[in-house]
C-alpha cells in the first residue's frame, strides 16, 4: 500500500502486466483476488496514466490500449466480485486502516469521475459499489459488525469449499456462464494480442477448411463413382458387342455348313454361295 501520490517503481508495473497475462492464460479466482489486491496501486496508476506509468508503457513497447482496458476490466472484477466482499471490491485486503481505506476510496473516485469518464459508462456503477463499500468500512462500528459477518460465514462456509474454490480453474475467455459463477472468468483481450478478433477469425477459418475438405471429398467420391459407372457400361457395352458379335458368326457358320451339306446332297458346284 501507498499513499496518494507516492510513486511506483518500474518493478511493480511490471508485475502487475505479468499478472494481466497470467489471468489471460487461467488462473483461479482465489489466485486472481490476492494478486489483484497487490497489484492494485500499480493498476490504478496505469490507468490514471501518472508520470511513472506513461515511462513504463513507453519502455515497454505495449499499446496502453490493452494495458488500460485489462488494467480496468481487472478492477471491475474486484468491485463486483460474486462473494461482495467489500475489502475485495476496494482492492484491499482485510488489514487494511481506516487511512488506507480513505485513500483508496479517493484514488478511485477521481478515477472514475465523470469528467474522465465520458466514454466509459461502466465509470458510474463502479464508482457506486467503491462508495457503498466505503460508506460501511470507513465507520469503524459499522466495519466490526461486517468483519464478524465475514467470519461467520468462513465458519459456516468451511474448509470444504475453500479447497474446491482453489480447484476452479478460471480461463480468459470461458463458454457460457463461466461468468457468472466467477467474476474473474472473462478479461478484455485486445485485437492486436490475438484476442477475440482472433479467435473467432481461426473458428470462422477452421470451419472454412473444413467444408472445403467436405466439398473436396464429394468431388472426389463423385469422380470416382462416375469413372467406375463409365467403366462399368464400357465393360457392359464391350461384352454385348463380344456376344453380338459371336453371334453373327455362329450364324454365318451354320449357314454355310447348311449350305454345304446342300450342295453335297445335290451334287452339285456351289457357286456364290447360292
């Protein structure tokens, strides 16, 4: 944790753009929620773009594009993570002071006020959820009587769920509902990183290949058969013409072996086959 104002080291950017690439790839929510939590100055920095984060993205080669939008789509997980956790919507864990939950709370007010915000409309429900967990952790009354609720369920919860909770693998781009049971499940993927763009250009591509491939086969199977009906009429035509042929010649062989037998009969010269 840090002050308002205090600077960062290159170091904990760098962390934190290695923590958007392992959410990228999959992580678990519980893994997700502890490292968001710790790297949650350096995300705001960067997406407040203080002087220290423009050096960083500079040094980088990275589009502050995909820096930016992973950087707040991380954030937005947190403030409406599924256990409304109020600490966790806050990006603080659990120990955090009444100084530091003030902080926090301003850090993300300025960054989510309307006047840097006009495009993103997701700006005013998160500043929202950051007021109602501050309107119950900045009372120190109020924050007891929530930290015993805490307890109460990770008592009735027990260890059971826990274990199965670290088996949840969670992947950046989950099928249907994966987002709804963990708000971890989906981050912004830029197009330039291979994102959805891409995936559904390789799907749309794949599928292509694949009717080609159908396609291809027809063909061929079709080919195939007509070469096999050609060579089989040719092989029916030839064998026809075989008998036809056999025959005429049986019938002219009779003929003249009748006409033979005739002639010998009447003792007499053939003559032109008359």
């Amino acid at each position: 944790m840090r002050g308002i104002g205090g600077s960062r080291s290159v170091k904990t950017f760098q962390q934190a753009l290695e923590f958007i690439g392992k959410v990228r790839g999959g992580i678990s929510w519980e893994s997700f929620q502890s490292s968001a939590i710790s790297c949650s100055d350096a995300l705001i920095d960067l997406i407040r773009d203080s002087d220290e984060a423009k050096d960083f993205i500079r040094s980088s080669g990275i589009s502050r594009k995909y820096i930016v939008d992973n950087a707040r789509e991380v954030l937005w997980r947190l403030h409406f993570n599924g256990d409304k956790d109020l600490f966790v919507a806050l990006g603080l864990p659990r120990t955090a002071s009444t100084q530091e939950v003030h902080g926090r709370w301003k850090e993300l007010m300025l960054l989510y006020h309307p006047d840097r915000n006009e495009e993103d409309r997701r700006a005013v429900e998160c500043a929202k959820k950051v007021n109602e967990a501050y309107s119950v952790l900045k009372d120190e009354k109020a924050r007891f009587q929530y930290e015993r609720e805490l307890k109460g369920k990770a008592t009735k919860n027990g260890a059971g769920q826990k274990r199965t909770e670290r088996r949840t693998v969670v992947f950046a781009q989950p099928r249907s509902g994966a987002l709804r049971r963990n708000p971890a499940a989906k981050l912004f993927v830029p197009s330039f990183a291979g994102g959805q763009h891409m995936q559904k250009a390789i799907i749309a591509l794949c599928i292509a290949l694949v009717i080609i491939g159908i396609a291809v086969f027809s063909i061929l199977n079709m080919d195939l058969f007509s070469r096999r009906q050609w060579f089989v009429t040719r092989q029916t035509s030839d064998t026809q013409d075989k008998v036809r042929s056999d025959q005429a010649a049986n019938s002219k062989e009779k003929w003249l072996k009748a006409a033979i037998n005739k002639n010998e009969k009447n003792n007499a010269p053939l003559e032109g086959g008359k």
